[in-house]
C-alpha cells in the first residue's frame, strides 16, 4: 500500500494559494507526498518575493506548473477573465501532466485531487481518470454551508434565479447559525455574473467526497452541521512565513513593532483583493492621525504593476504611523505591540486575528466578509462595527471613537483571549481538527 499522493490545485489568488499551502505542509508532515500545481504566472511570482518555494521542496512538497492561458500583460486582477481563461485552457492539459507526475513515481500514483472553489473542473477530470476528489473551503463553514443551500433558498422563494432576496428578511440557515440578510449572502457585491457560476461550480464540487473546512466546531458549529460532507481542519497555522506570497513582505515593520509599548498599536489591512475607494482611502488616512497612537497600514500596489495609486491628502500627517505595500501578517498579529485589527473581515484574516487573540474593528468589502463579521461582533463578541455614514463612507470620527471604544473595553479582550485558546485547542494532538484531518488522510489511503 503507498502512501496516500495529493495533487492540490488552488484558485490563483493570495487567499486560496496560503490555505492549501498550509494544509499541504500538515499532509506533508503525516508522511503524505503533495504536487502542487501553480499557474506559471503565479509560479514566477512567488518565487521572485523572496523565493521561499525552494525551502518548502525539504518539506517533501513538488511543485509543477500549466498556464492560466493569459498573456504575462493581462489584468489578472479581472477574476471573471481570469476564470473564463483558466476553464478553457487548463482541463484539457491536465491528464498529461498527470501521467507525466504518475510516471517519474510509479509505486506513489496521484491517490487524490484537492482544488479550491473555481477548480471544480479539476474534480472532473481527476474522476475521469479514476482519481478521488476532496475541497478545501478557504471562506468560512457559513459561506459554504449558504452555497451549499442555494437550491432550498431558491424553492422557498427567498431568494431568485438570480440570487436576489425576494423581499426584506432575515434568514437564519439553521439553528445555531447567525440571522443573515441578503446582503450578507456570499454572492453579495459580487455582481450578477458570479451568481450562476457559483450554482454551476457547487455542483460540480459536488465530486468531492471531502469538503475541508478552515475552522473549528468550537467556531461554526451550525454550519458544520448542514452537511455530513463538511470536515473542520482548521485552523491552518503551519508555515511561520508566507513562502508564497505574490508581493515582497516589508519585514521592517516587525523591527518597528519591537520599538512599540505592548498593545498600543493599531494594525490595518484589507487583503489581498479589497481596493478602498479614493474618499474612504483619505477620511481612513485622517482617522489614523486623529487615533494619536502608533499604527500600522498595509496599503497594497494597486493591481499587481507595484504603483501605488493612492492620494495621501495634505492634512495626513502619519507621524506616529508605518506604511508598508505587504507585510507577514501572522507575525504581526502575533507581535506583543498589537493592540487591535481593522481588518475587511476576510476569512484567513479572521481565523488569524482569533488565534493571535485579537480584538476586530469590522469594515467588510464584500462576498462572506459580512456574515464573519456578523459572527465576530454578535456572535463570538470579539469586535466592533465600523458604521458607514449616510454616503456609505465609515468617517474618521467613527474610527476614533470604535477604536477608543474597542480598546477600553475588557471583556472583549478577555473573550478575545479565550477564543484563542478554544481554537488553537482543535490543531494540537488529539485535538477534534486534529482528528479530522488523520480520518481525511486514512480515507486518502
């Protein structure tokens, strides 16, 4: 009997390229061979930040290549073109690089295909070969368990065809899950584009036995509950560095962090895709000023070319700040000078902010960002709501106020704390993630 030989294939974006970076360094370690396969473009990029590729091959990780079918000038910032390319050119070069993977290892054959969402025609192909199929989720259990229930949504008439609530109400997916309003559906600020596309790719996600969840049951236990398919894993916390990150980490930031009193300071960041609206970006700008203690601003190279493109306003001073294009940002939540995190609510930020014991300041773009935000003020009560003014603008007022708010408040540190320990409780030996992953490598074999 071989060992169990995972070929995983992330959607090429920062948010599903970490997980199952992460999820292939805790495979490796149970003795499992993992193939990785990166879009050629994504390839070159990772390994020209800082090259740590290289340093993960030890670790008994291959990585192999196939094009997104883009030229290198194309805006890959554009993910329905991107997707659209990536659905015409890669399923059919897949079955060769597979035999040329199953050739150089006889006796250690691909045992299974693990893709993100967006490379559930992977799933197919493998099955037409005879290769079994599994999904890591890289949003939250919640965002999953929605998609998973958009069929029912459909029949009761809360929403349409078209993903649209049918009228003003909160639904509330199961018992133990938070109360959600229309807004707060994945597909939401997603355009009606992706709506359809997400019914079709469910579907075809549906070829995965295994459906890995980045989570606890301590975290979404409602959510786990929708479906027998779900298999909380998280949290993912392998690599201390990011080896794949799309853009060169500014690690000068955590020597500034060293020069800080412990939890004074205020971290901002928003992502890998969020883009801050010129209007948001200044009065954000001013709120930091206004906070009058130390923070730290990851503001990204707009669209991949490193040009930053926003317009810091004369009034914007920064004095006690630092701003950085890209940071390692689990070292830095983990820093003892961090005080709290603006964060969009995304789900790897999330999960890394609860395990670095972190209260939030809420401020959600779009997709699932909602209902994790839903869950870290109602119902984990590990942050606060940044509230938009009448123009949808969140002012440098409400900044000030939330984080004064935030930080004077005792209990939601304490919580903050407690949850920490909670999750963190799932990884270690013997712990339920823990479990679940050795029943999800013992089924592989």
């Amino acid at each position: 009997m071989g060992i169990p030989h995972f070929l995983v294939i992330p959607y090429p974006v920062q948010g599903h390229v970490n997980p199952l970076m992460q999820l292939s360094e805790a495979l490796a370690k149970h003795g499992c061979k993992i193939t990785f396969l990166n879009t050629e473009f994504n390839h070159k990029r990772a390994n020209s930040c800082g090259g740590g590729l290289d340093s993960l091959k030890e670790q008994g990780l291959k990585f192999v290549t196939l094009p997104d079918g883009l030229d290198p000038e194309d805006d890959r910032s554009d993910h329905h073109k991107v997707l659209v390319s990536i659905k015409t050119n890669m399923p059919a070069l897949l079955p060769k690089l597979i035999q040329d993977i199953n050739a150089l290892d006889v006796e250690n054959n691909i045992t299974c295909i693990v893709v993100t969402m967006n490379m559930g025609w992977a799933l197919q192909v493998g099955h037409k070969l005879g290769i079994e199929g599994a999904v890591l989720w890289t949003a939250s259990a919640t965002s999953l368990a929605t998609c998973y229930c958009i069929p029912r949504l459909i029949d009761d008439g809360i929403i349409d065809s078209e993903g649209i609530p049918t009228k003003k109400q909160e639904v509330q997916l199961s018992p133990n899950m938070p109360k959600m309003v229309g807004a707060d559906f994945p597909w939401g600020g997603l355009g009606k584009i992706f709506f359809p596309y997400i019914v079709k790719e469910m579907k075809t996600l549906e070829l995965g036995e295994w459906w890995l969840c980045n989570t606890t049951s301590d975290l979404e236990p409602g959510a786990l509950a929708t479906s027998p398919r779900f298999l909380p894993i998280g949290p993912l916390m392998e690599s201390d560095t990011n080896k794949s990150s799309f853009w060169e980490e500014d690690t000068t930031c955590l020597d500034w962090l060293d020069q800080q009193p412990p939890q004074s300071v205020v971290y901002v960041s928003f992502g890998s895709l969020a883009t801050v609206e010129p209007n948001q970006f200044k009065e954000l700008a001013l709120g930091l000023d206004l906070l009058n203690r130390p923070f730290l601003w990851v503001v990204r190279p707009s669209n991949d070319n490193n040009k930053v493109n926003h317009a810091y306003s004369d009034e914007f001073h920064g004095c006690k700040g630092k701003i950085v294009n890209w940071a390692p940002q689990r070292k830095i939540l983990d820093h003892p000078a961090i005080a709290c995190f603006i964060s969009h609510c995304g789900w790897n930020s999330t999960i890394e902010g609860v395990c670095s014991g972190i209260p939030f300041l809420c401020c959600p773009f779009f997709s699932d960002q909602f209902v994790n935000r839903s869950y870290i003020c109602d119902v984990w009560k590990v942050g606060l709501k940044l509230d938009k003014d009448e123009n949808g603008l969140i002012l440098k007022g409400e900044i000030r106020k939330k984080v004064d708010q935030l930080l004077e408040n005792e209990d939601i540190k304490a919580r903050s704390l407690k949850l920490k320990e909670l999750s963190l409780k799932n990884s270690v030996k013997g712990g339920q993630s823990s479990k679940n992953l050795e029943k999800f490598i013992n089924w592989a074999k």
